[in-house]
C-alpha cells in the first residue's frame, strides 16, 4: 500500500504543497547520497529481472540505476511507470534501439527512455546555467560527448554544495555512485523535478 500510494501522489495528478515538495527534494537528495555508500561495479548488461520493482544485482548497475535506485527508496518504481507509460504511448518513446515493444527488464534503465518520461509527464524544467535553479532532489541528464557524439548520462542533484559553489550531484560515470561537483561538466540535455508536478493526461 505504500508504494501505491506514494506513486499516486506523485504521478496521477495531485497537487504537492511547497513545504512538502521541499521535503521531497530533501528526501530524494538524502536517499541519491545514500547511494555512494554502495560499492557498485558499473555493469550494463542485459539482465532479465522480476516486474515490478525489479532490478539488477545490488552490487551491479549504470547511471540510470541511480536514479531509479534512489527513488525506490521513497517507494515509486520507475520501472513499472516507464513500462506503463511505453505501452499506452509506445511510438512517443526513442527508437534507438530498434525495439518492437516494451521491455521492463532494461527500458528504465536507458537514459532517453527516463528523459522522455519525465517530459511527458511535465516534470521538465528550462535548462539554466544559474546553479541557484537546481534543487535538492532534481534530476539532470547529460551528453557526455557533446557535439562529437551521442552518449546519455543522468544523476540526482543533492543539497551538498561544491567547491565552485554549484550544487553537488551523485552521478555513476564508471566508477559507482559519487557525489561530485559535477552539474555543469557537460552538455546539459535536461532537467526535471519530480516534487511538485501535477502528472494529468498527456497532451
């Protein structure tokens, strides 16, 4: 009941009060934290995994699994929306992959794919290089190659600030899940803030 409850809270268009999207934030910047006390080889293979709430080996997983791992501690599965979203809106989503049809075993765990989803469920905010627009509990997505290639990254901006005075983000580049004074080291391809958002119908 939890689970169902903090999805729908969060994403079948309920309105969320300022202090508790502040709360959220804090919640979800605490839990991405937590992620870098995990000792994670980064690992993105294939792997079959149970629906829903599933996921990969604990001590296995890529950037994506950052974010999604840090969400599930506040009880909202990723997998299980992504895959509820690409099968009622398939054709909306990347086709990079070449992919006929929904996959829940790696379809959270691709960067476009979680990019697309927040868009679609209004969560996307305007890309700014002023750090004092990035909360505690954003999420912000990266091409790592900019404009020599295409290649997604994405991570959990915390309440920790940097050395630069930029907020810090805990991000899985390769080495496992790091908190990092990172935010504005590539190409920003999006930024997204789950607290607060009135997830309705799509338009």
């Amino acid at each position: 009941m939890k689970v169902f409850w903090g999805m729908i809270a969060l994403f079948c268009g309920l309105h969320t009060p300022a202090a508790a999207q502040n709360d959220f934030g804090a919640r979800l910047s605490d839990a991405a934290i937590e992620r870098t006390s995990a000792n994670v080889v980064y690992d993105s293979a294939y792997v079959r995994m149970s629906y829903p709430m599933g996921d990969v080996a604990p001590d296995r997983g890529v950037c994506a699994d950052v974010v999604v791992r840090a969400l599930r501690a506040l009880d909202i599965d990723l997998q299980q929306l992504v895959h509820e979203d690409m099968t009622a809106a398939f054709s909306a989503y990347p086709t990079h992959w070449g992919l006929a049809r929904p996959d829940t075993n790696i379809d959270h765990r691709r960067v476009p794919n979680l990019e697309t989803f927040l868009t679609r469920k209004g969560a996307r905010l305007e890309i700014s290089d002023n750090p004092s627009n990035y909360r505690p509990g954003d999420i912000v997505a990266w091409n790592l190659r900019g404009n020599a290639g295409w290649l997604p990254h994405i991570g959990v901006v915390t309440d920790r600030i940097g050395p630069t005075g930029r907020p810090m983000v805990v991000h899985n580049i390769g080495a496992g899940p790091k908190l990092e004074d990172v935010l504005f080291d590539w190409p920003m391809t999006g930024h997204y803030r789950v607290s607060g958002v009135t997830f309705g119908d799509d338009t």
